[in-house]
C-alpha cells in the first residue's frame, strides 16, 4: 500500500467519525427538542373525560379520585398511579385511563354495585355478588339481608370472611339467581336444617336452601297467584322433590 492510498484511507476514517459525531448531535437536539415540546403548555390537559358503568360517582368526583387535574402535563401525568389511586376505592373494581392528544384524558371505570347486606356486629355490610365489602351502616337498607351466617371478618375494599364460606356463598348465589328470576327477598335467614326468605315481614318462604334454589320458577308461579289474591300472610313451603305448598298461617 503505498502513501496516498494510507492518506486516502485516514481521510475516509476522519470523515466517518465526524459524520458519526454530527448525527449523532442532531439526534440529542431533536430529542432535546421533542422534551421541550412534550412538557410544554402545548400538552397541557384541557379535559378529563370519564366513561363509568355505574352511578356512585359524578365525572368531577372520579378526576378528583384519580389526583389528574386540569393544567396538568399530559405526558408527565403517571397514568399507571392514577389508576391505582381510583382503584384504592372499594366501589371501583378496575380504572383504565389512555391520554388523548392533544389535550385530553379519558377515565374507564368499572363500578361494584350494592347487592346484599350481611348482619355483622355493630350493624351491616353491603357487598357486591363477587363478596366484596363496599360499606359498613347501622341504617336499614334497601337490599337483601342475610341473617345467620357467623362473619370473621368484613374489612372494607377486601373480600368478606365466614366460618362458613360455602353456606354463604349458597345463600348469595341463591339471591343472585332471584334477582335474575325477577324475585326479592328483603331477609333470607340460614340456619343448618335450611333457609327462611321473606318476601314480606308476614308472607316467606321455607325449605332447604339447594330445593328453594331449583325451584325458583315454582316459587315465582305461587308468589304471582298469592299476588292476585292480595294475599300477603303465609309460608310457601319448598319440598326436596320441589313441590310448593302454601300455609296460610305466619310461620
């Protein structure tokens, strides 16, 4: 190899290196600039948008929950926090917040919703069918209580605990499948022979809790011929072999 072509060589390298050095400024200027751009007033939130399943909340409760205020940088906002933060909340079940550009952000919430109450010390829980603890009250509810299962423990946000977790959940799936029936029972009453369910303080229903279980469509039929005859005192007794009978008398 002679001398130009060693000097041809070393040029070529010096050129490299400095097209090398070059890019790679303009790379760090641009990202410099697409910092600058993203935390600028430009990407300042304008409107918290709020898409729910439920009714507990108002939109300006649910961006309050969140920590996301209005003037916020949308790209410096921690989505990922503020969906933990909703979630703390016992009646959101799961939070999804996407940025909109330019000026946006949207809050998808999945409510719990108050299904039953269970008598505990000091008053009453209200859950939602997953056994979730929504609320403790000492005031009357409008929503099916469930009476003589022993409760451990009914922290509220976490799932309630029983001694006897399978009767209890029986009994709840038991009013689950009612409200799908179109039936209510206020107060459903456990004990180990079988369960109790008023329709009314005066008129209930009787019988082990898998047989009043099966035999909804029975139960509904008696309940809507008692309903024609504005008859409103009584028992409607459930057999094992799912035949309904109706007592007159209070039980």
């Amino acid at each position: 190899m002679d001398k130009k072509e060693k000097t041809d060589r070393g040029v070529k390298k010096k050129r490299k290196k400095k097209h090398l050095f070059l890019n790679i400024i303009v790379v760090v200027l641009i990202l410099i600039g697409l910092y600058f751009l993203a935390t600028s007033g430009i990407f300042a939130i304008e409107k918290i948008m709020v898409k729910s399943s439920g009714h507990h909340f108002t939109d300006a409760k649910i961006a309050d929950l969140s920590g996301i205020k209005k003037s916020d940088n949308l790209w410096k906002t921690r989505t990922s926090n503020a969906e933990k933060r909703l979630e703390r909340n016992p009646y959101i079940a799961n939070a999804k917040i996407k940025r909109k550009l330019p000026d946006a952000i949207e809050i998808t919430i999945n409510e719990r919703e108050e299904n039953y109450a269970i008598a505990v010390e000091g008053g009453f829980a209200v859950l939602d069918w997953s056994g979730i603890v929504l609320r403790h009250t000492n005031e009357a509810l409008r929503l099916p209580l469930i009476e003589g299962v022993e409760v451990e423990k009914a922290a509220t946000g976490s799932a309630i605990v029983s001694s006897r977790d399978l009767l209890l959940s029986d009994t709840v799936k038991l009013l689950e499948n009612t409200n799908k029936a179109g039936l209510y029972f206020k107060r459903v009453r456990v004990t180990d022979v079988g369960i109790k369910a008023y329709i009314y303080d005066t008129l209930s229903v009787r019988g082990r809790l898998e047989s009043v279980d099966k035999n909804l469509d029975k139960v509904k039929l008696v309940m809507l011929d008692l309903a024609k005859q504005k008859i409103k005192r009584g028992t409607i007794i459930v057999g094992e072999n799912g035949n309904c009978t109706f007592s007159p008398e209070k039980s």
